[in-house]
C-alpha cells in the first residue's frame, strides 16, 4: 500500500524540521500514539492504536527516524505487532521552503499482515492518507503554540 502527497505548513522550513524532530510533538501528532519513549539514536518505544474498518487494535514496536538531512530531508520507520496483525511502514518527508512557508513532499508504503489487513483490505489507502492529513494538521495546531 503507498501513499504520498503534499502539505504545506505556515511556518519557515527550520521550524518544522525542529518540529519533526521533537517526540513529544512527534506523538501528539502521530495519529493513534498512545507512547513514544526515546531509545536514543532516534528510536523510540511505541505503542500505538490503529483501527481499520471493523478491526481495531494495540501494536507495540518501535518508530526510527533515519537518513537525515537537516533540514530538508527525513525517513521515518514504524514496525509493530499487536493481536490484529503486524504493520511495517516506511515514509519519507522532503521540506522545502517557499516564500516563508514549508512544502512538505510524502510518501510512504505499508506493508500489514493479520486479520487488519484481511478486513480492512479495501480501506488501507484511505486510512492510510486519511492519517497523513491529521498528522500534518496537528503539526499546523503545533506551529500555532
């Protein structure tokens, strides 16, 4: 399942990257964190909620934010595993300022096994961007602080 898209936020491009890089921002954000606990290196302890159609549930795994390049380029990683299924899903944000805004370029791909990904086979695209906006949309409220 891939998804990719734009946002574009109302704020310099260093603000967001700093933003992005806050785990406190960064789990009030992500939709369905319940826990994002530092590891160190950019790992975090996470458990997060995610319902798909009918099928809802609790996954525990981590979140790892790699391949850095302040402040224009990140890739985060989540893997977990909870009673529905397991989820591995890779994204990659590329910030770009324009005229003291962000541009923000996404994409990302997910792969889901279990019951989760039988249910809720035909819904996973929709969540999935569904999920994107409200996280790019509670950075906005962030900015807003």
């Amino acid at each position: 399942m891939k998804v990719e898209g734009t946002y574009i936020l109302p704020a310099p491009r260093q603000r967001v990257w700093e933003l992005l890089n806050d785990p406190a921002v960064l789990a009030r954000a992500t939709p369905g964190v319940k826990e994002l606990q530092p590891q160190g290196n950019d790992v975090f302890k996470a458990i997060i909620e995610l319902g798909i159609g009918p099928v809802k549930g609790t996954y525990a795994g981590q979140v790892s934010i790699a391949d850095k390049v302040a402040p224009q380029h990140m890739r985060l990683i989540v893997e977990g595993g909870g009673k529905p299924g397991t989820i591995r899903a890779s994204g990659e944000l590329n910030l770009e300022e324009q005229d003291g805004r962000t541009v923000i370029a996404y994409s990302g791909d997910a792969q889901i096994t279990g019951l989760i990904a039988s249910v809720g086979h035909r819904l996973i695209g929709g969540v999935a961007k569904q999920m994107a906006t409200e996280f790019f949309k509670a950075l906005e409220r962030e900015l807003m602080k």
